[in-house]
C-alpha cells in the first residue's frame, strides 16, 4: 500500500518587484530580491540555470546566520495544479542543493512555490529576515514515542 505524504507549502503572489510582502502577516515579510533563474529543463538545472547561481553565491555568501533564504520555484508549464506545485517546489529544492553542494551555502532555506505570468520555470530567490525564535523544551520523554504516560522509573532516552 503506497503512503502519501502531505507537504505544506506557502503560495503567494509576487506584486512589488522590491519587496515581498506577505498577505499573512505571519508568513515571511520583507524580503530583499537576491535574483532570478531561468530553467529550461524539466529535470534538475541545466547550464545556464547554474551559471546564474554561481554568479549569485558571493552575495549569498554574505548573508548572515540572522537571515534564511527564500527559494520560490515557478514550474511555468500549465500542468494540472498538483503536479505544478510538485514541480515547482522540486525545482526550488534543486536550487537548494545547488548552493549547498557546489557552493557550500549552508543557509536556513525556507522552500515556497509561487504563482507567475512568466510561462517558463523561474525560481527566485530572496534575503529574508529570520521571524522565527528558537527555544529548547526540556521534556520529561522522548515526544516520538507511543506511551501515553510518563513512567518516572525509565529514564527518557
């Protein structure tokens, strides 16, 4: 029996070529535009796609921990919506993996899919202020485990 996964993915809208704002507050806001990539191929980056990430990865270089990026993929084809959303959020995926292995970018990365009227695969990229906080739980067990209630006597792994 095949198991499905659910992945959920923010789409928006871009409206100022400057800024990206955010009809959710609660989802990224005021983002800087880093660039554009243009993809011909279906099936991971062709050379000129990452000809354009190598041009952009000193300035992703610079960006500091305090910031993410925000990979946007556009799959651009006029597939059904599923399948245009799977193929634009692997696109932004590739990208990812791009930066990481060829140019050891190893940035938080928020993955999103994006709604365009260019008819060819984009992705675009973005600097991102971090509006996430971290902070550490200390739990009395492992919260992956099935047991219902708290034994004392095991210690938590």
């Amino acid at each position: 029996m095949m198991q499905r996964v659910l992945v959920p993915v923010v789409i928006g809208l871009m409206t100022c070529p400057t800024v990206v704002r955010s009809e959710d507050r609660g989802v990224m806001t005021d983002c800087r535009p880093v660039g554009t990539v243009r993809v011909t191929t279906a099936k991971g980056l062709d050379v000129r796609a990452k000809k354009a990430l190598d041009a952009m990865a000193p300035k992703l270089r610079t960006v500091g921990k305090d910031r993410l990026l925000r990979i946007e993929g556009h799959d651009g084809t006029d597939r059904n919506a599923e399948e245009s959303l799977s193929n634009s959020l692997m696109l932004a995926k590739n990208v990812q993996i791009y930066l990481a292995s060829r140019h050891t970018i190893d940035l938080d990365v928020y993955l999103a899919t994006a709604a365009d009227s260019d008819k060819g695969r984009t992705v675009r990229i973005y600097v991102c202020p971090k509006q996430f906080v971290e902070e550490n739980l200390d739990l009395p067990r492992n919260i992956t485990d099935s047991k219902r209630d708290f034994d004392s006597s095991v210690s938590a792994k």
